[in-house]
C-alpha cells in the first residue's frame, strides 16, 4: 500500500506540489492524472526516493520512504518518463545488468529475466539490440526492468506515451494481466486507458488534489442517475410530452436532433422509449445509454 500524506514539493519559488494527500490500496490499479505541469512525474520521483520532498511522507506499507529508502525502493519497480535503456546492449543482457543494479542473487538471474521477458512478451527480440527496436518494445523493455527483482508495486510515468494504437492496445493488455499481482500507479493522458485499467483515481492540477476515490464513485458523482440519449429527424412538443410521461423519467435536454433524457432508473430494455417515436413519426436515428465519462469529470474539476 502506498500513502501519500501532505506531500508538498518546491523547486526554487514554483509549488509542483501542494499539500497532496492520497492512498492506493494493496493490488489496486490507480490513475494518476492531471494536464502536463500538475505534478504526476514529481509525485512518482518522491514515491521513488529519486526527489526529496519539501513537506509530508510518503508511506509504503506504512513504512516512511524517507527513513526506509532501500526497503521500500525493493518494493517498487519504476518506469521514468524516458525509460532508462541502454541502446549498445541486447534485451538480455540489459536485464542482466539490471538484475545486478537490483542486486538480485547471481542464481535468480535466469529466472527473474525470463519471468520479465515472459510478463512483457519479449521472447521474439531477446537477443536484439535495443537500438533495433520500436518504441513499442522498448516501453516494454522499460517495463521488464521495473519487473526485475519482483516488486509488488509498480509504478509507470506515461507507459503509452507516443505509441501507435496496435502498441498502445498490445501495452494495455500486459499492464491489465500484471494487475493480477502488482499494486499499479499509472500516469497517462489517455482517459479511456485508465478507464479500462484502472480502479481508482487522482486528479492533479497545478500541484494540487481535485478529485480522488473509486472510478466508478467518481464517474457517478459526476452524472447521478442514469441518461439515454436519442437521436431523431423532428423533436415536436407531443414527443416531448410523451417521453416526460414514461415513469422515470426526470427530465429532457435537447441538443440539435439529440435528446438526452435523464432517468432515476436504469431501463434494461430501451423499447419503451421507442414506442413514442414510432407513434409521433419522429424518425429514430439512433438510441443508446449514455455513461459519464472520465473526459467530463477531468475537464470539470480542472477547468479553472
Ligand atoms: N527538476 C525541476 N526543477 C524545477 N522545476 C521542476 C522540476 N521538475 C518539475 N518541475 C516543475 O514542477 C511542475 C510539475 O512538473 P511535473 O513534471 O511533475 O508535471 P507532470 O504532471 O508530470 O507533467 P507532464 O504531463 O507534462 O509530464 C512543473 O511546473 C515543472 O515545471
Ligand atoms: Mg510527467
């Protein structure tokens, strides 16, 4: 478990952080978000022992970073915003000296690289120098070093970052399946990522805590209740009339063709909805539930 208390950085007269204060739970895959300059890096950097801190603690597994650099250090396996390769060494031998650097016994060796080759499906560039590969691998290769000594919590500054959707996807798949056994702390400016990798969030703006919990409480807080949106050719007074009267619903918001009706239930079946379409010849375009999405709440809370 990582707590985050009061943490505060100053470099020179400029606050990158300010009183910050978060916890992520054992085995939980955090977001850690917030528009470039909020603070994500600097967080991971003092989480890492790499930056002191001008204020607070940082707890792992309740002990202090600051007091217990090395035995939380073994804890963490980090990847920095520009991975730390080598391009003159070939993947193995890379994880070789990285297992060295982690001071791994000599007979853990073998194991500990093919374990990280196998979590990052690197088996096909093994033997390739790092200069060769794509980015792509080499964020996968920066993930393999952060693997090597088998921390329990890892934490990734932007793993995605400036990857090709097929990388992206294929990135995505391996940090969901190491969810299983590591605690994960995530930085990315690709919402939809930490809505499919995630379970909790903190946003960042301007070194300051503008919103954190569980995704799902965040998302709903955000939009309470349920919403359907509707997409017709004409929206007439009798539609609208007759969409009001189906029990549930709250209210009714248009926007050009699209209608986004809010409701204090959730409907399993969107037939009902339908049926005064049909009857005021409205011309049904399209019709779907509407999900508060990790976009609205992040432009909200850092709007200012
Ligand atoms: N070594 C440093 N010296 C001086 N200022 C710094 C240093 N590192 C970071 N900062 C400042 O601290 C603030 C937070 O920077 P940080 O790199 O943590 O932001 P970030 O959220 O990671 O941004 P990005 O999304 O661009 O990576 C910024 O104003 C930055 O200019
Ligand atoms: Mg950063």
């Amino acid at each position: 478990m990582i707590e985050v208390q009061h943490l505060s950085k100053k470099f020179v007269d400029n606050w990158a952080l300010q009183d910050t204060s978060w916890k992520l739970g054992t085995r939980r895959s955090m977001g850690l978000l917030g528009p470039n300059g909020a603070g994500k890096s600097t967080t991971m950097k003092i989480i890492t022992g790499l930056l002191c801190a001008t204020d607070g603690q940082v707890l792992v597994d309740g002990e202090d970073i600051f007091h217990h650099p090395v035995a939380c250090k073994k804890k963490i396996g980090y990847l920095p915003e520009t991975p730390p390769l080598y391009d003159d060494l070939n993947v193995k031998s890379y994880l070789k000296f990285v297992c060295g650097l982690k001071s791994v016994p000599t007979y853990h060796h073998t194991s500990q690289m093919d374990l990280a080759i196998e979590k990052m499906n690197l088996q096909s560039v093994a033997y390739k120098p790092i200069s060769d590969l794509s980015k792509g691998f080499r964020q996968r290769v920066g993930i393999a070093q952060a693997l090597i000594g088998d921390p329990p919590i890892l934490i990734l500054d932007e793993p995605s970052v400036g990857l090709d959707p097929q990388q992206v996807f294929e990135l995505r798949k391996v940090i969901i399946a190491l969810k299983t056994e590591h605690t994960i702390l995530l930085s990315t400016h690709v919402l939809t990522e930490v809505q499919e990798i995630c379970d909790d969030v903190v946003i960042l703006d301007r070194g300051q805590v503008k919103a954190q919990g569980a995704l799902q409480e965040i998302l709903s807080q955000m939009q309470p209740g349920h919403s359907i949106r509707i997409q017709v050719q004409k929206i007439t007074k009798a539609l609208l009339t007759d969409l009001n009267e189906i029990s549930g619903v709250i209210s009714i918001q248009q926007d050009g063709q699209w209608l986004e009706v809010r409701c204090g239930q959730n409907f399993d079946r969107l037939d009902i909805f339908v049926e005064p379409i049909l009857k005021n010849d409205s011309g049904l375009l399209a019709i779907e539930k509407h999900h508060a999405r990790l976009e609205d709440v992040f432009i909200e809370v850092t709007k200012e």
